[in-house]
C-alpha cells in the first residue's frame, strides 16, 4: 500500500507540505543564492572534451536514426525502441523517484534490474545523479542547480553538461546528505566500476543481442540500439530539465519555473508533470496524469503488486485541491 503525506508546514507558496516531505525547496536559501549570485560575476569554462563527444555522439545518433528507418531490421528497430524504455525506465523509476526522492523503497531484486537500466542510460552513475537532482531542488534555479534555467534554455538542456560546474553546486551539494545512497552496497559497486559497467550496458549488450539473436549486422545493431536509443533518451532526460521549465502550465504553483508538459511526460514516461512534482517531490507518482501519461507509475505499481516495491509515497487529495486552490494557475 502507498503512504499518505498529511503533516503540514507554513511556506509561502506551499499549503500543507509534509515535514517529512523529501527535498521539499529551501526558499530562504534560494533567496540568499539568488541575492549573491547578483553580486558576483561568473565566467563559464567549457570543458572541450566533452563538446566533442557530444558532437561525435549526435553524428552517430543521425546515421542510427537514417539505418532504422532504411536498413536495420524490423526487429532491431522494436529493440532499439525497447532499449529506450529500458533505459529511460532506469533514471524515471530507479534514480529519479527511488534513489533520489525516496519515494518509494524497493527489494534487492528490483533495485538491481532497475540499477541496469539505469547504468544502460549511461547519465552518470545513480549517487552523482542523485546528488546533482537533489541540489536542483533544494535550489531551484540558482547557481547551486546544476542545470539553472535562468542561465538559459540551452544552458538547461544540454550547455550545463559541457561546462565546468559553478563552485556553488560544489559548495550546497557538500551540505547534502547522501549517506542513504552511499550505505547502499549496490550503488557503491555501480560506483566503483562505473566505467566498464557501462561500456558493457550501454554499447555492448543493445548491440550484442540484436546480432546474436536475429542476425543484424553489427555497425547497424551498434548505431542503431547502442547510439541513437542513447542520444534519444538523454534529450528525453534533458527536456525535463530545460521544457519542461519554460513552457507549460502551473495548476500547482503559480511563483515556481517548473511547469505541467504532456508532451515531455511521453516521451520522458511521465516525468512531465513537473510543477506537480517541483510542489510535491516525494510523491511517487510525480503527477496527476492518467496512467497512459504515466508508464513509470504503472512500472512501480507492477512491482508493488507482486510484492519487489512497498511504502509509496503519495500526497492527500484534499491536500492537492487546497494547494492549487491558493497558489495554482489555471490555463
């Protein structure tokens, strides 16, 4: 069964937030980061390194996406689209909502295929992921947000992976506690041999089995399953960070960037209801969507079922109505 939030906190632009509500936003603190941050003058290092891998990447990327539609096999083209959801499933289900918001707690079994999934994603092992998400809301667009939307769409989407990181990420996200994820002896493995791990779940295994099953030729199974499935699904990832704060609708909280996005809640498998989740972050369920707009949520609840996945966190719907009431935007 799902556990219910119902304690409450006074906050400006929040009503009836749970004291145990996981990463709920510092607003002072983000206040303060923002009153310095107009003092300061930052100058942005790129790392060149990456902007060439990136570039290297999204030629690859172009060349999968022309072999799937005029040269793989119809088989590697439903794997490849299979590998997507896979490995999507692994940041939405694994560390996004379960390492890190806590939102729900799991079995061995299930955190080690959904730590898979998450390694095929190829976006950084989970504690550093977890980490950089839990600086993104405990600041919310400040210098101590990895991806700050104020720095800009392309800044959000992809410019904050091809810099150096701002000495305020490094400074807040010593402040935070990740000794839940650190105690975890899985995640300390996936941390330790990161690099091969990946290489194997990433590129080798796509690759492989499209070959080892039905025969698909090896440079087609490896741009199409390996190359073009990774770089779909790290825009998917990335709208999130960029889209789906800048054009939408706030039905929860008027005065925060996060926004509601159907069409980044497909193609991310229901990560889209971002001012829901902005509002509410330990919610497992990260949004009101139906569950056609919500795969990830069916994903968990699957598990729940039969018994991998327990204590869902969910908010009171008396609770969401008083929250977009006071500080909701309609349409």
């Amino acid at each position: 069964m799902s556990s219910t939030i119902t304690e409450t906190i006074p906050k400006v632009f929040i009503d009836d937030l749970a004291k145990n509500q996981f990463l709920a936003q510092d607003f002072d603190e983000v206040d303060r980061l923002r009153e310095e941050s107009r003092k300061e003058t930052f100058k942005p290092q790129y790392v060149w390194r990456n902007v060439a891998l990136f570039i290297a990447l999204h030629f690859g990327a172009v060349i999968g996406f022309y072999q799937l539609f005029f040269v793989a096999k119809w088989q590697t083209v439903i794997w490849s689209l299979l590998c997507w959801m896979f490995s999507a499933i692994g940041i939405t289900a694994g560390a996004h909502r379960l390492w890190s918001h806590k939102s729900y707690k799991a079995k061995k079994p299930y955190e080690a295929l959904i730590l898979f999934f998450q390694t095929m994603a190829f976006q950084n092992d989970v504690i550093e992921w977890s980490r950089d998400h839990r600086c993104h809301h405990k600041w919310t667009d400040t210098d101590a947000d990895p991806h700050n939307i104020n720095r800009g769409f392309f800044f959000s989407h992809v410019g904050w992976l091809l810099q150096k990181k701002h000495p305020k990420i490094k400074e807040m996200g010593s402040k935070l506690d990740l000794s839940d994820l650190e105690a975890n002896p899985l995640l300390a493995f996936q941390r330790k041999f990161y690099l091969p791990l990946v290489i194997i779940c990433c590129f080798l295994f796509p690759t492989a089995f499209a070959v080892g099953l039905w025969g698909e030729n090896v440079l087609v199974a490896f741009y199409t399953a390996a190359l073009w499935r990774y770089c779909w699904s790290l825009h998917a990832t990335w709208f999130i960070n960029s889209a789906a704060h800048s054009f939408g609708y706030k039905p929860y909280d008027a005065n925060i960037s996060p926004v509601e996005s159907v069409w980044t809640t497909i193609t991310a498998f229901g990560e889209g209801g971002h001012n829901y989740h902005h509002t509410f972050p330990q919610d497992y369920r990260t949004s009101e969507m139906p569950m056609l707009l919500n795969f990830t949520k069916g994903f968990i609840d699957f598990f729940a079922a039969i018994g991998w996945v327990y204590d869902r966190k969910s908010v009171a719907e008396e609770i969401i109505k008083r929250q977009k009431a006071r500080f909701g935007k309609s349409r």
